[in-house]
C-alpha cells in the first residue's frame, strides 16, 4: 500500500462545497490508472476504466470531510461557525484547528463560550455542549483577523495521519480510507471485461449530493459505495449492538439507513470473500448511510452495495482503521472488479 498517498488523502482539507485541494490530489492519481478522466459540474471526479463489455459498474468513494465554516467575525476577532457534518461536540473540546483563507492555512484553538472550569457550577458543569456555542481563536488582533479571513472560509480539525500499533490515526479517515481503496485497486487491476467508472464524490456528508447527481449521468448497472462503518468494539457499546470489529476484514453490508443492499450483490462479494479466502465481516448499521443510497436510486435503479472499511470513533478527531482490514478491503473489491460480468443480478 501506498502509506504516504493515505497519509496526503487523510491531511488534506476538504469539507462539502470546498474539496478543490484533494479533487487536484485525486485527478493526479487517477489519471494514470483510467482510459479517461473529467470532473462534472458538481465537482465529482469521474474516471473510466473501459471494458470489453457492455456492463457498467461505478465505484463511489466520497472526497469531503465533516468540518465547518465560517460563519461570523466578532468585533474581538473571534470566529463563529457552521457545522458541516456531524461532528459529536462532546469530541471538540480544546482542540486545534485550521482556518484555510485564500492565501494561507491560520492555526486557531476550537473553544467554548463558557467560564473556566474552576468557576463553573455543578450544575453547569452536567450540561450538554451545543455545536453552536464552539468558536475559533486565532490569537490575533481583530483587525488582522478581519483582513486576513473571510465569511465561508473553511475550518477543518488540525490533526496529522499517524501509525498507531496494527492501525492507521488521523481526521477524516471517513471518507479518505474509500477513496485510498478505490485508487489501490485501480492500480492492482489485471483485467476488466466491466466498464468501471471511478468516481470520488462531494458532499456525501450534507446529503449524499455528488453521489446522487453523478449516477443519474452515469447510469450504472451496478454500485458499489465505498464508506467506513462503525466499528464498536471498545469499551461503552453493548456486544449486542456490535457492527464490525477492528482487525476483522472488510465489511460487506447488508443494510444501513440509506439503502438494503441488493442481496445477489452481496452474495457475490461473500462467495468471492470465502473462494479467495480474503477476512471479512457481515455488517449491518442500524443509523446512517452512504452513497449506495443514492447510486441505488438512480434513474430506474442499480444493483448496489457498499464495502466498508471497519472504523472506531467516527466522526471524532482521531478515527482509527485497521491496515489489514483496509488491505483486505482493496483485495476484495479488485477480486470483484475482475469477475463483475460473471453474474446476473436481475431477478
């Protein structure tokens, strides 16, 4: 695996609306593996990889980040913000960030309008934070501050992609982990009897937009979302409410709030999982989704599915993959990618 390509995915801001920065990281890479290459005007990254057949398969694998924008400049220089996403604030506490300006990423402190922990109350003390009472420092002057920053400037969480034991650390693992996989496989690929359209998407995390608008062009007969999942094995969940576990393989989903995937899909990736003998997990995910959602609702519709990576504390500043997982993952979808005519998924 190609660490310090995972490593630029991971670190490069990214948010919905504002994924300029890795769209120019992932149209470098992906030029080389593909037959042709364009980004639509929603500003998806489509690469096509052409087949002898007539079968089209696209791979979805989303390019933003949970992040924020800003919002508001007080007359103290202070930044006010606009969630993007679905950060846990009870994550955000004391945590450093970037504020990327035309010009220059401004380091910043994450902080919340309340006193100083020695002057709080118990009762004050047993409230829950609100995204809305976060606002960024940048320890500067507010007439700098003011020149410097601008409404709709984006902020991301200051955070570096670390190895960690068997595991890989760093923000916004959701999504770069799928699309790392996505490029990973492109790059192993033998043979292609399928047209394979590649395709990092934007905004999935406000609502599942460049997935949805790119399919419709697209057409797919089939979809594959490429996401993380939850994976639950540490200490808080109930073993009943398990999802993945860390170390266990890729996981291929049955179902999540955005799509019940098609089940001959499924089937093949299992049956291609246990011929090859590649780790995996089944998953279910009671609460959210991903772009399989949408690419299974395009146009009259597609035999779609998502492969996930297992991930703990998603949505946090530190996620954490597996590096045998995300390498079972790539195998999986590269075993797939090559036997993908072989089956008939209509019923």
């Amino acid at each position: 695996m190609d660490i310090r390509l995972f490593k630029i995915l991971s670190e490069t801001p990214s948010v919905p609306g504002n994924e300029d920065r890795l769209r120019n990281i992932v149209m470098d890479t992906i030029k080389p593996l593909v037959d042709t290459v364009e980004i639509d005007i929603m500003g998806n990254v489509i690469g096509l990889k052409k087949g002898h057949g007539q079968r089209k398969v696209m791979i979805a694998a989303h390019m933003d980040e949970i992040g924020f924008l800003v919002k508001y400049i007080d007359e103290e220089g202070f930044l006010r913000i606009q969630p993007l996403g679905g950060f846990d604030p009870r994550q955000l506490f004391a945590q450093r960030v970037f504020v990327h300006t035309t010009n220059e990423s401004l380091h910043g402190v994450l902080s919340y309008t309340s006193k100083p922990t020695h002057m709080l109350t118990p009762d004050e003390i047993k409230q829950a934070p609100k995204l809305e009472n976060f606002f960024v420092d940048l320890g500067m002057p507010a007439d700098l501050v003011k020149e410097k920053v601008h409404v709709g400037d984006m902020v991301t969480m200051d955070r570096t992609f670390e190895p960690c034991g068997d595991t890989f650390i760093g923000k916004a693992l959701d999504n770069r982990v799928g699309v790392f996989v996505m490029l990973e496989a492109l790059k192993r690929l033998k043979k292609c009897e399928v047209n394979i359209y590649a395709v990092a998407t934007v905004q999935e995390e406000i609502g599942l937009r460049g997935a949805t608008t790119s399919a419709f062009a697209i057409e797919p007969d089939v979809g594959i979302a490429l996401d993380t999942t939850l994976a639950t094995d540490y200490p808080g969940p109930a073993k009943e409410d398990l999802v993945t576990e860390l170390g266990k393989g890729a996981a291929i989903k049955i179902m999540d709030a955005s799509l019940i995937c098609h089940p001959k899909v499924v089937s093949h990736f299992r049956d291609i999982a246990e011929k090859e003998k590649i780790p995996f997990q089944m998953e279910i995910l009671g609460r959210g989704g991903t772009d399989g959602g949408a690419l299974q609702r395009s146009r009259s519709g597609a035999a779609s599915m998502t492969l996930s990576i297992p991930t703990r504390y998603i949505h946090t500043v530190n996620e954490m993959v597996s590096r045998k997982d995300v390498e079972a993952t790539i195998q999986l979808l590269v075993c797939y990618l090559e036997e993908a005519h072989t089956r008939e998924y209509r019923f």
